[in-house]
C-alpha cells in the first residue's frame, strides 16, 4: 500500500515495510491526541510502549492477513470466504501484537506479565485495529476497483490504436500511384493494336500486381521472396513502357529470401527512382536493388545512374509512404541514409521481424 513493488518487488517483505509504517502512524496519532483531549503526563518511556505496541501489533495484523487470505484462496474464492479471512487475521493478529508487546515490556522494564491479563487493553486495541482495517479495507477495495477502470480504459485505448494502425498500414499498402496505373493503361492501349500478344502480358502482370495488393491489405509482412516476385512484376510491366533504356537488376541470396519483411516497401522505392531519377534517362539507365541480412537485421538498397536528389529533398509518394510503413511498423527502430556520392542510393536498415 505505501511501498511501491518497483521498490521492493518481494512481497512480504513489502507488506513488513507497508505495517511497520503504518504502525508508526497510529501510534503517533494516538499520541497525538491522547496529549490534545487528556491531561495524562506523557513520559518517554509511555511514548516508547505506545509505539512498540502500534508497530507491533501492525506487523502482527499484517502478517496475520495475509497467511489467513493465502491459506484461504486455495480452497474458497468466494468474497465473504476473503473478507473473513481479512477480519480473521485482523483479530488473531491484534491479539498476537498485544501479547507481544506485553512480554517485550516485561523484558525492557520488567513489569509483570500475565496471559489475557489485559482486558481493558485489549478491548482498546480491538476498536483501534478494526477501524484502521475497515479504512484500508476500503481504501484497497476501491483503489481495486478504479485500477481496474483505468486498465480498461488502457486495453480499449490499445485496440482503438491498434485498429488505427492496422487500417493507415491497409492504406499504405493498398495505394498504387495512379500514375503508374494510367501510364500502363494507355501502353495497354496502344499495343493492342501494335501486339496483342504483348498487350494482353502487360495485363495480366498489371492484374498480378494488383491480386497481390488487395489480397495482402490484412497482412502486414511478407517473405523477401514475394517482394522480388512483386517487384519483378512491377518492372516487367515498366520495360515495355521504358523498353530498354533502363537496365534492372534485384540480388536477393537465399539467406534472405523466407525472411521477413514489410509488404510493398520495395516498390515504392524503385517506382520513385524511375520517376524522378530515370525519367529522362535515354539510354544506358540502371536500376538495382540489393537485399541483404546481418544477425537479426535486413537492409535494402535501391540505387540508380539517374539524376542525383535534390539538396532540398521532398518526400513523395514513394518516400513518404515508406517513412510511414517503417514508423507504424518498427517505431523509431530503423535507419534511411539517402547518398548521392560514391553513388545515388538509397539504403534501409530495419529487423528482420517486428
């Protein structure tokens, strides 16, 4: 109740620490008042018996509660089962705390001792002990109560983001650029008067790529394998609109190729290198895509021959989309270096696994 479980994460040893301050307490309230409402004379020797029997009897009640709900919640789980043991332990430990205190002052200043010699004390101890143990039972009862409101409250919360998540990574992952869809239409379009044969491929992967997108919005990862697979496609369709002015390669060992990764991260990254570093390229363009594994980490590099990025770098489609994956997906737990010297890449570090 006052020493938190961070602090002290052994339990009876807590509860201990928990009675012997709250014995200090009752026992300097008693004192306190006792001076305010009587005109008893108080000695250092009374203040000392007044403590030693508060925090004795404390420490008695404390441990007494707790060995009658333990022995108890093996057999019963009702809650007037629990609220007998509490008061059960209350009474048999005020009593133990009482005698106690009495022999402890038999020992220090050798006043007579006699077994349930005490009556008046007794009887004092008791109202004392069940008002203070009324009061925490309270106290924990509700402090129960609204914990478990605010752990409620917590789990919903968790869901409501987990769901919020979930659907900005459906998005994400469902969001073909319009642009690549219409320039494929159009290409489409023009062969098929030109080759049907030719036309009717470049449909069939484009109806591919898109399967794989809208199949996949319920899941977050995907093998190495099927990203090549992805973008193999997706370059497929690019070289009959580019032809060959852009020369692509994708390396992928097959150390890497069942591991996993986020789906459609590599796409966006090769489709931004064709439109804003090899648009205008006329012949000779590159394109390569390396994926590679280190302990429990991938990385990806996507570099190009294409024009060189901007000091000013604004984040498009492409980058924007992949900043926003990996953020959703590994908060704050992955690495992007974009270079244009030794040569114009750009490289991702991030786990293998979320």
């Amino acid at each position: 109740m006052f020493i938190s479980s961070k602090l002290l994460p052994n339990r009876w040893i807590r509860l201990n620490a928990d009675g012997l301050i709250l014995g200090l307490i009752v026992g300097t309230l008693i004192i306190f008042f006792s001076l305010i409402l009587t005109d008893l004379d108080w000695e250092w020797d009374d203040i000392f018996g007044n403590m030693m029997f508060s925090v004795l009897i404390s420490l008695s009640i404390s441990n007494a509660i707790c060995l009658s709900e333990t022995l108890l919640r093996k057999n019963f789980r009702h809650q007037w089962a629990l609220i007998t043991a509490y008061y059960g332990g209350c009474l048999l430990g005020m009593f133990a705390g009482t005698e106690l205190s009495y022999l402890m002052l038999r020992v220090i200043f050798g006043i007579p001792y006699k077994f349930m010699g005490h009556p008046t004390q007794l009887a004092f101890n008791l109202t004392i002990s069940v008002v203070v143990c009324t009061i925490l039972y309270i106290y924990e009862l509700q402090k129960g109560r609204f914990g478990s409101r605010i752990q409620q409250q917590e789990l919903e919360l968790l869901k409501l983001k987990q769901l919020k998540t979930q659907a900005e990574l459906q998005t994400l992952q469902s969001k073909i650029n319009p642009h690549f869809l219409y320039n494929s239409l159009n290409s489409i379009a023009g062969l098929i008067h030109e080759d049907a044969d030719k036309a009717e491929d470049m449909t069939l992967k484009l109806s591919k790529l898109f399967r794989y997108s809208i199949n996949s919005q319920h899941e977050n990862f995907a093998t190495v394998r099927e990203e090549v697979e992805t973008v193999n496609t997706y370059m497929a369709i690019e070289n009959i609109r580019f032809g060959d002015r852009i020369n692509f390669n994708i390396c992928a060992g097959e150390d890497v190729l069942d591991k996993a990764m986020p789906r459609f991260l590599i796409q966006p990254l090769v489709e931004n290198a064709l439109k804003h570093g090899l648009s205008n390229k006329i012949a000779d363009g590159k394109l390569e895509v390396i994926i590679s594994s280190k302990d429990s980490q991938l990385t990806l590099s996507v570099a190009d021959n294409g024009e060189a990025f901007p000091d000013e770098l604004s984040a498009g489609y492409g980058l924007q989309s992949t900043y926003d994956k990996l953020q959703l997906l590994y908060p704050d737990n992955y690495e992007i270096q974009i270079l244009n010297s030794p040569e114009k890449k750009i490289t991702i570090n991030f786990p293998s696994a979320p």
